[in-house]
C-alpha cells in the first residue's frame, strides 16, 4: 500500500491518440522496436505507457509444438516452420520454455548447460535461425530463466560435488545431516524442508557425506545466490541471450533465489504451505535489484517472474515501477482457484470475480499485471474454466478468450488454448511422462495413502501432462505433430476433431475468434490502460465488468455456465454498440438480455 501514489488523469483524449499511436507505430514497424517508455512520456490513465504493457504473448512448449526432424520430440525447427501460424494469430511477444541443453528430469526445467541448445531441439543455428525468423514477422521472444537450480549434470554441480574444498563447492547449498544410527546413510536431513516433488528437500551425497538442497526433483540443485560468483555466472549468461537479440526472460520461481539464514526447520503451521517461506528469502530484493542493475537497466527488455509464494499484496514490492526488479509477475490466486495443494476442488464464480477485483486494488498504476489461466504447468484452459463437452467447447473457449483479452495485464495465451484443446483421457500411470505425477504415484498410491483411481481422477483434472500433449496441427496421422509415429507423449484422440488445419479454414473457428479479439484489444487502448471495474461481484454466473479510458467506456458481459440467462443489466445500463460476441446476436439498446450459454458480448456505452 505504501506504494501506491496518487491516480493521474492526464488528458486522456490526447493521450487516447497517443496509445493509438503506439501500438499502429509497433505493429507496422518494420526494424527498431518503439524505445522504452521515459519520464518524459505522457501517461495514459496514469499508466507509463511501455511495449510490454501492449503486448499478447503466446507461450511455446517446445517439446509439444512442432516436431521438424521426425524423433517424436518437438524442435526449434519445427518452430521455425510455425512462426506464420502464431505471428497470424497477431500475438507480439512469444515466451519459449527452456530450449537449454538438458538431461530432461524436468523437461529442460533442469538445465546442464546454459549456452547450449538442448539436442533433441537443434543446435544454435537453429535458434539463431527462429530468432530471425520471429523479428522478420515484427515479434519478439522471451525465454526462460531457470536458475533457482540447476541440473546435477551441470559442470558447476559435478564439480561441487566431488569435494568439500572444490571451488565450486558453495556454488550449491551444502550441509551436515543430522547423525541417526538408524539410517541407511547414518544421518536424516539437515532440517524437515519438503520438495514440490514429493519427500524430503534434501538428499545425502556419498562422495562428500553431506546433503544438497534441491526445492524440486534430486536432480535440480538449488544455486547458493548468497555467493556472488553465483550471481555474477547468472548475470553473464543473461547478458549473452540478451546479446543474442532475446527481448527478456520468464523467470522460473525467481522468488525462491534467497535462502533463509540457517535454513531452520520449518514450523507445522509453515510446513502447510513452505512455498510461502521458500519464496520471500530476506536478500530475494537486494538480488533482483542487482540483477536489474547489471543486466535488465542496459537493455529495453521483458521480463515477467513466476511468483510462486509471492501475495498479491506483496507483489508491488517486485513489479512497482519505483522498485527496478521485474516488469511483471505471475500471480497464481486464478489460475488455482480449483485446488487445495495438489488435491482438484470446486470454485465458484464470485470467489473468481474477487481475485481479479482484488489485483485492480493491490496494483496500482505502478504496478503493471499480468492475466493468464493457462501454462505447462496447468490443465487446459476450457477443460479447466469452461466446458468442454462437444456442445459448448467452442463457446466457452471463446467466452475465456474474450476474459483473457479484456481483463487488466499483459496477457499470456499458452499454445492450443487457441484451438480450444482439451485435456487428456488418462487411462492409467504409464500414460504419464510428468515427474510430478510419477513421484506423487510413488509417494500416495504405492504407499496406500490415497487409491489408485482417487490419484488418477485427480490428475485428470489437474495433471500439468494435460498442457504438454502434443500440438494437433491437422487430421493426419499423431496430428501432423511428427512425422515419426511415436511422439514423447501421446497425442489427444480428439485431433480429427480439433486441428489448426480446420481452424484456420473456418471462419467462426476458435483461432479466428482469438485473432479478433487480439486484435481488438490492439485497437483499444481502453482495454490496455483502462481502469477496471466488476458491475455485479456477487453474482453466481455472470461476469460483467467495465474497462474505462476517459471517454471510452467498454462492457465485458460473460455467461459462465450453459444455461441460457435473461439478465438485467446492473444500474439501467443499454448498451447501443456491440462490439463483439461470441454467438451471433445482434442485441443492443436492451435493459435486459438473454445471454444463451457460455455467451460472451463486448458492448461498448
Ligand atoms: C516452474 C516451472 O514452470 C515448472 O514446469 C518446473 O517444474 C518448476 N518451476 C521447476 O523448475
């Protein structure tokens, strides 16, 4: 709260022409992207006005999206040969997930060599090759920035591993376990820190007889950020894809970087949920202030944190503009509305409506928000927040689109979303790849904690193996996703039904529906620096919501269920111009309309 200042409206009309400006200016250019918002800019609606502020960014998961070389496995290659498919979309920015030499424990999440292209990917020629190709189509790429840990294959580990006094030793967070005769090893973990990945955080190495942190799989070993040839080893290899022509990073779980002071155990109440103390470590400021200084202030970049264990409250300390941390963070309240830890739960719509009320308050203009409701890490967008029963799978995955278009941040798409995939009907335990679910079987199933269908059902809902299904490009054979015929993971049975290849030749497909409304939001500056405000927060099935610049005054109306719905609208609203909508309806200048199922309209008043 401290941080917020006082709201400007700064001749809003001016600066409407402005913004129009802006984006015309960067979606025509043809070389230089526009420079970065100075002191100097006018503000639109308080808001400094910034590239990334505009943008729609679409996330690649490049092991799914397009297999070039016929190993089953997605590559850079392959990426290249889409770029016409996602720059038609009319997205700005594309977030790759780590392309990064790899051992795969985690699917490149565990990264052996920071300079170096994973190989089933391509080498650097490739990625120097897609790199070029995305600019030539006036977009730009972010990647990922994985350096919370490492891979235990990583020079740096093998080195530290090997001997206590091995300069590279404090590269890694090391300790003595504590001595218990009645242990294998002879020792238990230093302290009672679990993993995200189930079972202890710690594990014992035999060539040095002490344990290693490691927040997620073994094999991921947490850097030592409090050593500052840590940090400065991070900086440069910033610094040398920033070099290379990347536009900024997606930082994976950067608020874990700082550890607390002698790692003491956690207490049971924390033990409940140790992200919130694993995030939050007392230098994690200080060392994303110095990152910025050292690399992000040299350069006009993205960048956008995964804030795991970040608060909305505490999320202006990261993103404020007063602050040189990050551009933006991923605030997860949404996104895990429909689970408890790793258990999937019911939610209700205005729990939902509240979280996104609440972001409109906590940031301010100083605080620019990200809106997402999708990634690798989740299930499918319209299997998770819609419907996705043959009846009102393209609906409601056009009514999500319209949300994510219109609510306030920098919105993330995830590959597929605009296909209106679906998850995945897992069978059994083997059709899983995610180390997740394979160490949860272990951990809950096999030790009769939970039943084996209680497990399955619920990664049915939640498993992040629903995300990662290959991309269904068209009808033929694995969806046209490899030529081989066994993809690294099984390919969705739907995709003779939904494909790109029958999208792009339909006109009222859901990848048509997405382009419009990406485009519109480029059109609309009020849909970029608009304020926001929910018109009906408690009702239990129609999200409706204003997004206001000066005189330009837009209504979002979502039905989020299948029942048809005549609703008045709040505060004798009739709104005369109808944007958009997502069934074909031509109501307007109405007290009341009648929204059939999973309708979305975009008015303007
Ligand atoms: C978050 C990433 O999104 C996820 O995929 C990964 O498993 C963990 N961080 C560990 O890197």
């Amino acid at each position: 709260m401290g941080l917020r200042r006082k709201f400007f409206i700064f001749g809003v009309q001016s600066i409407l022409t402005l913004a129009i400006g802006l984006s015309t200016a960067w979606s025509q250019s043809t070389a230089t992207p526009p420079k970065p918002a100075t002191s100097q800019d006018a503000l639109i609606n308080g808001y400094r006005p910034a590239w990334w502020k505009e943008a729609v960014v679409y996330q690649i998961y490049p092991r799914s999206f397009k297999d070039f070389d016929g190993d089953g496995i997605g590559d850079l290659k392959g990426i290249t040969s889409k770029l016409d498919y996602i720059k038609g979309l009319g997205v700005d920015v594309i977030w790759l997930s780590p392309h990064f030499d790899s051992p795969n424990a985690d699917n490149g999440y565990d990264i052996r060599d920071y300079r170096k292209v994973m190989t089933e990917f391509g080498n650097m020629s490739d990625f120097d090759e897609m790199l070029a190709g995305i600019k030539q189509r006036h977009m730009r790429l972010i990647i990922d920035l994985v350096v919370n840990h490492t891979s235990d294959e990583h020079k740096w580990f093998v080195e530290s591993r090997s001997s206590k006094d091995n300069p590279y030793r404090d590269y890694y967070i090391w300790k003595d376990g504590k001595p218990n005769p009645r242990s294998p090893t002879g020792f238990d973990p230093p302290n009672n820190y679990p993993s995200f990945f189930f079972g202890s955080a710690w594990q014992f190495d035999p060539a040095t007889k002490q344990y290693y942190l490691h927040y997620f799989a073994a094999k991921q070993p947490d850097l030592n950020w409090d050593n500052p040839k840590v940090r400065k080893e991070v900086f440069d290899l910033m610094t040398f894809w920033l070099d290379k022509g990347v536009d900024g990073f997606r930082m994976d779980v950067i608020p874990l970087i700082s550890k607390r002071a002698g790692l003491p155990d956690l207490t049971p109440a924390e033990l409940k949920n140790a992200g919130d103390v694993y995030a939050n470590g007392p230098h994690m400021h200080e060392y994303l202030q110095e990152m910025n200084r050292n690399v992000m202030a040299k350069y006009d970049v993205m960048t956008v944190g995964e804030a795991l264990g970040i608060s909305l409250e505490q999320t202006p300390l990261i993103v404020g503009e007063s602050r040189n941390e990050l551009n933006m963070i991923f605030n997860f309240d949404a996104v895990r509305i429909n689970r408890d830890g790793k258990q999937w739960i019911s939610w209700t719509l205005p729990d939902f409506k509240a979280i996104y009320a609440r972001h409109a308050v906590e940031l301010d203009q100083h605080s620019w928000d990200t809106v997402f409701l999708s990634n690798h890490d989740n299930p499918r967008l319209v299997s998770s927040f819609g419907d996705d029963s043959p009846t009102y799978r393209v609906p409601s995955a056009k009514l999500l689109a319209t949300m994510i278009l219109t609510l306030r941040g920098t919105p993330f798409l995830y590959q597929g979303d605009e296909l209106g995939m679906t998850n995945y009907p897992f069978k059994s335990i083997s059709d899983f790849d995610d180390i997740e679910a394979k160490n949860g079987y272990k951990a809950d199933v096999l030790t009769k904690k939970v039943t084996e269908e209680a497990y399955l059902d619920n990664l049915r809902h939640m498993s992040r193996d629903n995300a990662r299904t290959p991309m269904q490009w068209d009808s033929t054979s694995q969806a046209g996703f490899t030529s081989g015929n066994k993809p690294w993971l099984a390919v969705n049975p739907n995709y003779t039904e939904i494909n790109a290849a029958k999208e792009l030749t339909d006109a009222s497909s859901i990848y048509h529906y997405t382009q419009k409304m990406i485009a519109l939001r480029h059109a609309t500056p009020a849909l970029v620096y608009g304020s926001y405000k929910d018109i009906d927060p408690t009702n239990s099935n129609i999200f409706i919501y204003s997004r206001t610049l000066g005189n330009d005054r837009y209504l979002i109306v979502l039905n989020f269920s299948k029942e048809s719905r005549a609703y008045t609208l709040p505060g004798g609203l009739k709104p005369t111009a109808l944007v958009t909508s997502n069934l074909a309806t031509s109501e307007v200048g109405a007290a009341t309309i009648n929204l059939r199922g999973w309708e979305a309209r975009v008015y303007k008043y």
